[in-house]
C-alpha cells in the first residue's frame, strides 16, 4: 500500500501565471529510498514542499487533484502532527539551524524539548545520534560557528532526533566539499539501512544510482519518468530534457559507438567494472 499518493496534482504558486507542477501522479511506499533529478527550476523543490504540507498550508496557491499521505488529504492535514512523521531537510544549513541556542547540543534537542519529552530521554537520543551522524567532537561548540558541512550534519541530527520514518532532503550537498558529500550520503545510507522512507533531491546523480530504489526525473514541473533506478538511469532520451545520467551510463554509450557492447547498461561503477571484467575474458 502506498504511503503517500499523488494523484494527477497540479499546483501554482500565488501570483504565478504556469503551473510548478503539472498533473504529478505518483506512488511512493515505506521503507524505500526515492532520488529526485531534474533541470533546474524544474519542479523538484516544489514536490518537496507538497510531501512535506509546505505546499499547501504554508506557501497557499491553488492545488489541484490528489494527494493524500497515509490516506489523509493533503489539504485538511494537521500539518503540526505531519512534521512528527516527515523530516524535512533543506538545501541550505543555515536556514534549518534555528540561531538561538549556544551548543550543538542544544540545537539536537529543541525538537526534542518542543514534544516535552523528558529530560533523561532527551540527553540519551541526542548522544545516540550525535554519534550515529559522527559530531560527538562539536556537541559543546557554537553551532552558528560551525562550517557548512558541519552545520549540514547538525541539520540532520535535529531532525532524526524527532524519530520520524520518512525523510525529505532537498540537494543536502549542493554547497560541500567531496568529503562533506560523503559523510552526508553515509548518514543517509544509514536511515535507509534502518527502513526509513526517503525521498532525494540531488545532482549527484551517481551517487544516487548506488542507493535510491526508484528515481523520479522532473522537467518544467512534469514528472517524465519514474520507477526502479536501473531502468530510469539507462535511458539516454532523458538528457536532451535536462536530467544527468550516471558517467558509467555515457561510458557504455560511448563503448557501443566503438562496436564494444556489455551484457546492459551499468548505472554504477560497481557494475561497470564488473561487466568490464567479464568482457576482457
């Protein structure tokens, strides 16, 4: 059974003529890791907005069709108790780290203190996921004072601090260095390893192709693919629309124009060399 459904949704911002998303119809189930591609400004912000209640209780516009997230309507949803089941993790990390408090530590648990969960419970979480996402080291530091990457991680610490089971994360390293990247995709490797529900927004489409189950590829607001990885990422139409593809997968196009063919097309480098391999037997 599907745990979010999206059904034909069309939404507009207020007081934008075109539409940001156009007749979206899509079935997302528990427990499985969802990467979002696409062009710029072509929708993939606004899909998280939706899975998350931001579209349409906070921004307003006009909503149309079905979208329903454990068979509640999107449009009468408590958005309050919503934020208890979906995590949202924005782009940038210095919107999500909230600037009033003077430890790290305090920062992980003001979601934590919100809920009114007891003192002994609190300190014990936070410990548990400061060493989950590795920040044991910054605990007592200023978090206003941290790097982007390390603010990034706090972002996600806070957020998995709430106990929610499904995750949406919007390009969480557009702005860190390969090794921030890394430590971000750990952390996310780790949720989907423990059965969270995850949704991706993310250029690094390699990266993607390791983890995500299913991939959703948007363009000026349509959903014009979706479904298992391997399927979506080998198909090459999808570059003259704006979506990256795997280099493993333009290696193998490239391959073929020299007459050398593999079993199918590797979407990752796991696979690439593995086919490689068996080719040179």
């Amino acid at each position: 059974m599907a745990f979010i459904e999206l059904n034909d949704v069309t939404y507009t911002y207020p007081l934008m003529k075109e539409a940001a998303l156009k007749n979206i119809s899509y079935k997302f189930e528990k427990g499985k890791f969802y990467g979002v591609i696409g062009e710029n400004a072509g929708g993939k912000t606004t899909l998280c907005n939706l899975l998350r209640g931001l579209v349409p209780h906070f921004y307003k516009g006009k909503l149309k069709g079905s979208a329903t997230i454990n068979g509640e309507d999107i449009k009468t949803i408590d958005v309050d108790k919503l934020s208890t089941q979906i995590g949202y993790i924005f782009q940038n990390p210095f919107t999500q780290i909230s600037g009033v408090k003077k430890s790290v530590f305090e920062e992980i648990a003001i979601g934590l203190e919100n809920l009114g969960v007891e003192k002994g419970e609190i300190i014990e979480r936070v410990l548990k996921i400061a060493k989950l996402v590795n920040i044991e080291s910054l605990l007592q530091k200023n978090p206003n004072e941290l790097s982007g990457g390390q603010r990034q991680r706090v972002a996600f610490a806070s957020v998995i601090a709430m106990d929610t089971d499904t995750f949406v994360i919007d390009e969480p390293t557009s702005q860190l260095d390969p090794d921030g990247t890394e430590a971000i995709f750990e952390i996310i490797h780790t949720l989907k390893e423990q059965g969270k529900t995850i949704v991706l927004v993310e250029h690094k489409v390699d990266l993607l192709a390791e983890y995500a189950d299913e991939m959703l590829v948007m363009n000026k607001g349509n959903l014009i693919a979706g479904g298992p990885t391997k399927e979506v990422l080998s198909d090459l139409s999808l570059l003259e629309k704006g979506a990256m593809l795997p280099h493993t997968v333009l290696f193998n196009h490239e391959l073929k124009l020299k007459g050398v063919e593999l079993e199918h097309v590797p979407v990752t480098k796991e696979d690439c060399i593995s086919q490689l391999k068996l080719r040179m037997k």
